[in-house]
C-alpha cells in the first residue's frame, strides 16, 4: 500500500533559519562570517559593555586607545545597539583616504553594500566632492571639514544621534573647531533627543580633552574638585597617576589597552645626507636577510619622494637573483585613488614581501597589517602660516617623538618587529614632545568663517581647546573683510554666507563668486581651473632637466602665453573632450590621467553646488563638446575677465617685477621666484599672479599667471 505523506508547511523558525541560511550564503554575508573573527580579536571587542555603558550615564565619552585595537570600525558597530541610538552615528577622519577605506571595511563588516551602490546600504562616507550615502545609511564616514559644512546646513545636528570624533590626538584645526561647537550642542535645548559625543585618541593623554568637554556642560559639576565614587568608573581602565586631579563627572573616560609586541630599535651612527638612498639600502638589508612574512613600511615626506623611492626599489629589484623573493611595492599617500588605497589592506602574494611607501598618514590614521619592519626618515610635511605673506605652506621639518613613537609602534603590531630610525639618538633626543596643534600654526580665515557664519557673535571669545594667536585671528578677520564675506560690524554677508558653504577656502570661494556676477561672466571656465588647483597636480612627475624639455615639447599645444591658469583651463577642455583614449591622450602628454579624472569629479560637485547655490544665470552649465575647439587660443577679453577673478581671491598673491628681474610681493615686500614647472619660468612680466609659494632653497611662485597693473586698479578700486 502506497502511503501519502502530505507535505508539512514549514514552520515559522524553519523558515527564519533558511531565510538566514540563504542570507549567510551571499557573497556579503559570507564575507561579514569570515570577518567576524578577526573583529572578535580586536582589544576593544571585550570593551564593549562597559563603552555602551559609559554611555547610557554620559553625554559625552573620551575613548583612548592604542592604534589598531579597532576604535574607528567597531565603536560605530556598538553604537547601534543602544536603545538611544535611533537615527544616524557621524564618524570624523582627518583624511578622505581613511574615512572611504573604514567606511568600505565596515560595510563589508556587516554585510551591506557600501552607500552609493544600494538603497539598502547601512554605511557610507562623505568627504570633499565624493559622497556614497543612501537612504538607510546609519554609519557615516566623513572628513572634518563634511561634517563642518554639514553643521552650516543644520545647526543643531537633527539627522544624528551621536557624533564620533577620531583622531583627536592630530589636534587639526577642524577638530578644534567641532569640538568647541559640539561640546555646547551635547547641552542644546533645541534638539529634541540628546545627542552623544564620542571623542577617540590614539594617546592616552587626554586629560586636557576631557577637561575642556566637561567645561562646556551647563552645570559643572556640582561636587566641585571632589572625587566620588562615580567618578572612579569613569576612569576606566587608567592607572591611578593618569588620572587628573579634578574628574569630569559628565564626560566618562575610558582607555583600551592595545597589544603591543617589542620592537627593536636602531638608529644611524652619525647624519645621513641622502635619505632616499639610506631607505634603499636599508631596504634590501631587511629583505635579503630577514625570512618572510615580514612587510616593511617606510615613512617618508610626501608623495613625490614616494614616487622617486618607488622607482628605485623596483628598478633595484629587478636585477636581484632569483632566489630572493619578489618585492610588491605600494605607495600611500593623501591623495591616493580608491584601488590602490584598497590593495594595502590585502596580504601580500605567497613568497612576496609588501614594501609599503607612506607618508605620516601611516602614523595612526590608516593601520597596515602585516608591517614587522619600520623605516622612519624622521620628518613630515607640516602646515605652517607665513605672516608676512599671509599664507599656508607646507614645510618639511623633524618629526615630534610623540610621532616617531608612534611610527616605531606599527612595526609590533602583529609579532615582534623592528624598527630602523634613519637619524642619529641625539637627533631623536633633542625633538619636540608632540607636535603644536594645527591652530597656531595656520590660516585662521577659513576657521572664522565657519564660526561667523554658525552664529559666534564674537570669535576672539569663543571658546576652543587652544586659544589661538590674538595676531593671527585679527588678520583672519582682516582677510574676510577684504574678501567682503563679513562687513566692518563683523556680521557676515550674503557673499559670505555663500562662500561659507562652498567646500574651498574663502579666497578661492571669493574668486567663484566674483566670476559668477555678471561683469566676469566666466563661472564655467573659472570652475574648471578652480577644479585643476584642488587636486593633486595634474602634471607627471618631472625630475631631469631634459624630462623637462620633453614635457614642454609634449605639452606644447596646452600651454598658453599667459600663464598657468589658462594654460590648466585648456588642458582640462582638452581631456573632457576627448572621446577616443583619455589614458593615451593623458599619456602623450605627460599629464596625469588619474588627476585628470579627479579634476573631472570635482568639477562636477563644483558645478551641482554653484547651481544649487543659483549662481549660475542659466540652468545648465555647457556641454564640453558645446566649447568649439579647446585648443583654440583663448579670447583675450575671456582671459582678463578670468584672471581678474583670481586677483580678487588672492590680491596678497601679486608680485611685481623690479628692475634687478627678481619678483617683489606687493604686499609685504618678500621676494619671490617663479617655480620651474610653470609655464611663465623664465619669463618677465610687468606683475604676476600665483596661487601658492613653496619653499626649498627660496620662495618659488606655483600657478603663476601674467596679470596687469590696471587690472588690480579696477578689482579693487
Ligand atoms: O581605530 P583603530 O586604530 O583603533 O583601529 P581600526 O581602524 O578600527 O582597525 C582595526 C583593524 O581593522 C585593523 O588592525 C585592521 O586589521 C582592520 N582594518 C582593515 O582591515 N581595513 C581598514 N580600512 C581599517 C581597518
């Protein structure tokens, strides 16, 4: 007899557990198990009750703890489990290149697609001109300056529940800026839910930090200097001469012991003259003779030396015997495309050892795995403001030991390492403890734009972790004033509340504006410029004096008479028109395809916030292919309308020529060089126009355009 089983319908848990087994099995949420594991490694994994719990009694949490024990990918992971934690958690990175790195390793840490690619996407990222954030988005990674542009748009921060501060211990001057902001809005009766504040350091030192947060609460304290029990939770984890003498009872503290294996350290018997050469050597030591795995991570100053040492160590390799292992070298620096950032995370090929080229960004922002070797040169570039010349520049200069501790601290991350500092121990003996916060070091008007513009009635008295130089934020205020953002009441303008949300600096934000009135009419082309100078160079690099040659010969249909600028706006045409082979076309001319391509991004934010911001007449801005011939010589009337722009952002930027052929500026009265990669080198003109001076054996002009001396009249009368 033939039985008949009538098929159950599956219960509601069979279906749960074979609606999770079928998720488990996608490509994502495989990669979320795998990944899992090494998350549950990580120092701050145990941590995590006692961080949630800090924050249930706590406003405000200050979390210190060694670099790589998981702060920046699994604290905003923890967050979302609060009861509190309903809406959005805003994560600050000092550097696009780490916030779009975390934000693609959380995203695949919790099986969701990364922002721009799915509606579903629970992580994304918004740095200057990219963003990847979609509806659900609940992690959001941001640079500094995002989430200050983002405070002009909503001022008491609606769309977040918590923001999260990191890399505090860099002291940036955007940081400051937040903190002094965020410390007030913790308290503020205009949000309808309490917004928490995160503040996270990679140095135990935060006592000045914690101090200054508790300050800003509207009611100190009301047991005065007293310590209480309470308190004694709040300093979880530190040792008891950590512990400062009055405790902040509305900021809880709490420190994550990382793992931290010994690393030996060597330093050079006397200077050395030849960094590049003393890194090579030291190079093919480590690699001829210490077994693998093993990668090696070198700090160098920037990405041209990165570029030069990347050379070297290839063309060394290739003539190695074959019985040494192959050497896979990867730069990293600032201004790194996406693919490249995302090869550093991957391990090496079997039988290859990693040779990592970083600039200080390998410090604590962005952490390497498999580094057991350390070669530090002992220097980075660092902003410095030049009263004088009342600009920024960067300057190479010594390390501080804070720094190159923290350099020798990435060779143990994993096994015991080693780490080979390529200058002598009185050198290190004799460097400054940690290095000066950025905001005594820099131009203020940016900084007291954002204030003026959020409201701060009067920013010498509003009140920021380092109080700035009285001298530099007078001529801050100074600077606004000749760019017309504020008026001599100190309110801001209409122009300047414009400026003030376009994500540039407040002379290039004045020379936008200026192009889009109606006598300059040239907003498209200025656009296009103003895209070029806020990228890396869009020029290969050149180090021969015949490389230069055969560069002006390349480029020779690009280059205009007047000088860099137009010479960057018909570059720029030239590429967006060109429909065939962008690559071979970059190639042929010795340009960079990738800057090129980040140029074309960036105009296109550029373009989307000037239309937003209606300062575009029209409603689109034109088609490349509606520009005729980019290679046409630029009208002459179009070019001193453009420049004329230029000169209203950057009047402090004119030199003029004196009879002994040297370039004296206006203002001022430095003397300056014109650099030998502009097109104007060589060349005598009446005035000249530049964007920013760099400094080696002088002060060399860069972006250098011919102007006229009726021009500046009639800009400013
Ligand atoms: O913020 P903190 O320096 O404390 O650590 P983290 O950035 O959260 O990094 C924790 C670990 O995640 C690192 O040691 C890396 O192994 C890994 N990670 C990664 O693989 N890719 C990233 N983009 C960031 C972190």
């Amino acid at each position: 007899m033939i039985k008949i089983v009538q098929s159950k319908k599956p219960s509601a848990s069979m279906a749960k557990d074979l609606k999770r087994k079928r998720e488990n099995d996608s490509p994502l949420q495989a990669k979320r198990l795998k990944l899992m594991v090494s998350r549950k490694e990580l120092p701050i994994w145990s941590r995590k009750d006692d961080i949630l719990g800090a924050l249930e009694k706590h406003n405000i949490l200050v979390l210190s703890g060694e670099t790589g024990s998981g702060k920046s990918t699994q604290i905003p992971q923890f967050l979302l489990d609060a009861s509190w934690c309903t809406k959005c958690v805003a994560i600050t990175q000092p550097r696009r290149v780490a916030a779009i790195s975390l934000a693609r390793r959380v995203a695949e840490e919790m099986g969701t697609p990364l922002g721009k690619s799915s509606p579903a996407s629970k992580v994304g990222y918004s740095v200057r001109f990219d963003e990847a954030i979609g509806p659900s988005t609940r992690i959001k990674y941001l640079t500094e300056g995002m989430l200050l542009q983002e405070m002009l748009r909503d001022s008491s921060f609606g769309q977040y529940s918590c923001v999260i501060i990191d890399e505090v211990h860099e002291r940036n001057l955007n940081v400051d800026l937040l903190l002094g902001f965020l410390r007030e809005l913790v308290y503020s009766k205009r949000r309808k839910q309490p917004l928490k504040l995160v503040v996270m350091s990679a140095t135990a030192d935060v006592v000045g930090i914690s101090r200054y947060l508790q300050a800003g609460s509207p009611e100190p304290s009301s047991n005065g200097d007293q310590t209480t029990e309470n308190d004694e939770q709040e300093w979880n984890g530190f040792s008891e001469n950590e512990r400062p003498a009055r405790t902040a009872s509305r900021v809880a503290l709490v420190h994550v012991e990382g793992r931290q294996y010994p690393v030996t350290l060597s330093y050079l018997d006397k200077p050395c003259d030849d960094m590049a050469q003393a890194a090579l050597e030291r190079i093919f030591l480590i690699h001829c003779k210490e077994p693998l795995p093993g990668d090696i991570l070198v700090f160098l100053t920037g990405q041209d030396k990165i570029q030069q040492l990347k050379a070297s160590v290839e063309a060394f390799a290739a003539n190695l015997p074959p019985k040494i292992p192959p050497l896979q070298v990867l730069p990293l620096f600032a201004a790194l495309p996406q693919s490249a950032q995302q090869q550093i995370f991957q391990p090496a090929p079997p039988r290859t050892r990693k040779v990592i080229l970083a600039t200080n960004i390998a410090e604590t922002s962005v952490t390497v795995p498999g580094v057991r070797f350390v070669i530090d040169c002992g220097k980075a570039k660092i902003k410095h403001f030049h009263p004088k010349l009342n600009l920024d520049s960067l300057l190479i200069q010594a390390i501080s030991r804070s720094s190159a501790d923290q350099r020798k601290g990435r060779a143990g991350r994993e096994a015991p390492g080693q780490c080979y500092r390529l200058y002598t121990q009185n050198s290190y003996n004799i460097l400054e403890q940690a290095t000066s916060p950025e905001i005594l070091r820099c131009d203020l008007s940016a900084a007291v734009l954002t204030m003026i513009a959020r409201g701060v009635k009067d920013p010498f008295r509003f009140p920021l972790l380092t109080p700035p130089n009285p001298k530099s934020m007078m001529k801050a205020m100074l600077q606004l004033l000749r760019l017309e953002t504020i008026d001599s009441s100190g309110a801001i303008t209409p122009v300047g509340r414009k400026i003030a949300r376009l994500p540039l600096p407040p002379n290039l934000g004045a020379v936008i504006l200026y192009a889009a009135s109606e006598a300059s009419s040239c907003l498209a082309e200025v656009i296009d410029i103003v895209s070029c100078l806020t990228v890396e160079s869009i020029y290969q690099h050149i180090e021969t004096e015949s490389a230069r040659e055969e560069a002006l010969a390349a480029r020779g249909t690009l280059t205009r008479r007047s000088g860099d600028h137009v010479t960057l706006l018909t570059t720029i045409r030239a590429y967006a028109a060109e429909s065939t082979d962008r690559k071979a076309w970059a190639d042929a001319h010795l340009l960079s395809h990738r800057a090129l391509q980040n140029v074309l991004a960036v105009r296109k934010q550029l373009r989307a916030q000037c239309l937003s911001a209606k300062l575009l007449s029209g409603k689109t801005f034109p088609e490349d292919t509606d520009a005729g011939d980019p290679l046409q010589p630029v009208d002459e009337d179009l070019e001193a309308r453009i420049l004329k722009c230029f000169i209203r952002g950057f009047v402090d930027n004119v030199a003029k020529l004196c009879p002994n052929g040297s370039y004296k500026t206006l203002l001022g009265n430095e003397i300056v060089a014109i650099h030998p990669g502009s097109v104007l080198f060589g060349r005598k003109v009446e005035m000249i126009l530049y964007n920013e001076l760099v400094f080696t054996s002088k002060a060399y002009a860069r972006g250098v355009s011919a102007v006229r001396v009726g021009w500046l009249e009639e800009v400013w009368p």
